[in-house]
C-alpha cells in the first residue's frame, strides 16, 4: 500500500511539474491567438517565430552567452576547484568554499543590482559583454561544487603511483586528474549552460543597448499580451532541453562502458 502511495504521489508531483509546460506546447498548434480555447490544429505559430529575425536573433544571442559562459565557467571551475582541493590548512580551505558559494547562496536580484552598481561604476557599457561576465561570474560556483566531490573521491595513491612511474605534472594533470573528474566536468558544464538558458532576474539588471535574450524578451512581450509565438518558442526551447538532457546522458553511459571496457581488459 506505501508503495502504491509512493507511486501515485511521484506521478503527481510529476503531473504538476509538467501540465504547465504540455499546456504551452498544445496550445502552441493551436488556430487561435489565445489560450482560451483551442481552435484546431495549424502550424502557423511556428512558421512566425522562424519568420522573426529579431526573434532568432535573439535566440543566437541566448545560446552564445549560454556556450561562451558556460566554456569559460567550466574552465575557470575546474582550475578553482584543483586549487581548494590542493589547499592545506582547513581554515583557508572552508573560507574559500564560503567564498564560492556567496553567489549561491544570494537573491538573484541582490547579484543583478551588485553587477549593474560595478558596470556603472566601472563605465563599461551595457551588452553582450556585460551578460557574459555576469554569467561566467555566477556559474563558476555551479562548475566548483560540480568538480570537488570527483576530486575528494580521488585516491593518493593512485597519484603517487603515477609520479612513481615518471609521469611530469601536465601528464599527472591531463592523463590522470581530468579524466577521473571529467563527469564532475561534464556536470558542472551541463549545469552552468542550464543555470544561463535559465537566468532572468541577473541578466535583466545588466542588458542594454538593443541587447536581449529570451527570459528577457519573453517577459517584456508577455507584458504586452499573451502571444502563441511565445508557445511556439517555449516547445522549441523544451525540445532543445530534452537533447541537452539526452546528450549528457549519452555521454555518462559512454563514459561508463569505456571505464568497463578497460576494467574487463585489465582483469
């Protein structure tokens, strides 16, 4: 009987999770130019968010911050997260995990005033520029939680064992190091490209100049009237989000198989 229950409250946190987003995606098909009802099937909807430059546009702006942000985060992550791992003293240790996670643990709107009150300060205008160290800025935390635990599960020994071999330390660093933490990489990587697709509140604070992405465009048109553009917008964007999804997948189970592949070999 728990079980069932188990069950049965796992389907409906689901259900609440997803009617939202199958609700946008149905009525993004629909005739109509409201959600009030709907008025049979046409893909008229998608042919106009494909028709809007200005649109596209702003999705290629959205998806540039997102993959620039999200390479340069997860670089500077990884190499932050090696230096707290190599760290000694405890005290220094903890204080620059505290450090690491102000950002997380921040109000959105909080961030988003702090970068505007610098770009101002700082005279540097308002842009593309401004998103995208805004982004890197409240990612490389995401990346840093994502890499530590892969680090801390790290054996010594296995590093000793191959400075025993010989190996120099770009070899210790590219041979053995990044290869163990590369699925704390790959999440960290995934996260931070979630986190930048995902933003409102942040890039809000800190767009200009013509400048905008899709949290930011959604919102300024909802305002104006619902549009079932946005609809079509919103399935298409799911879709993309259900191959980022597959994709880390994949690439886990790849993962997996080589490291059995090589286990079987080496037994």
């Amino acid at each position: 009987m728990s079980k069932k229950l188990a069950n049965g409250y796992l389907i409906l946190v689901f259900a609440v999770l997803y009617a939202p987003i199958v609700f946008l995606i149905v009525y993004s098909f629909s005739q109509g130019e409201t959600m009030t009802n709907y008025h049979g099937f046409t893909w008229r909807h998608y042919q106009t968010l494909f028709s809007d430059a200005r649109m596209l546009a702003i999705v290629a702006n959205t998806l540039l911050v997102a993959l620039l942000s999200s390479l340069i985060a997860t670089l500077i992550g990884t190499l932050g997260a090696l230096g707290i791992n190599r760290t000694t003293k405890r005290v220094t240790r903890e204080s620059l995990l505290t450090l690491n996670n102000v950002l997380m643990v921040s109000p959105d709107v909080i961030i988003g005033a702090s970068f505007l009150i610098f770009f101002t300060m700082l005279k540097i205008p308002l842009g593309f520029g401004s998103v995208l160290m805004s982004h890197i800025a409240f990612e490389i935390p995401i990346v840093v939680l994502m890499v530590l635990p892969r680090l801390r599960e790290m054996s010594s020994s296995m590093l000793d064992a191959a400075e025993d071999l010989g190996a120099t330390t770009r070899q210790l660093l590219t041979q053995v190091i990044v290869p163990f933490i590369s699925p704390g990489i790959f999440a960290g990587f995934f996260m931070a490209l979630t986190y930048s697709l995902d933003d409102f509140a942040v890039t809000f604070f800190v767009t200009g100049n013509g400048f905008s992405t899709l949290s930011v465009e959604i919102y300024s048109r909802a305002r104006q009237g619902i549009n079932l553009e946005i609809n079509a917008l919103s399935g298409v964007m799911f879709l993309f989000s259900l191959l980022l999804v597959g994709g880390y997948y994949w690439i886990q189970q790849a993962s997996q198989k080589r490291k059995h592949r090589k286990r079987e070999v080496a037994s």
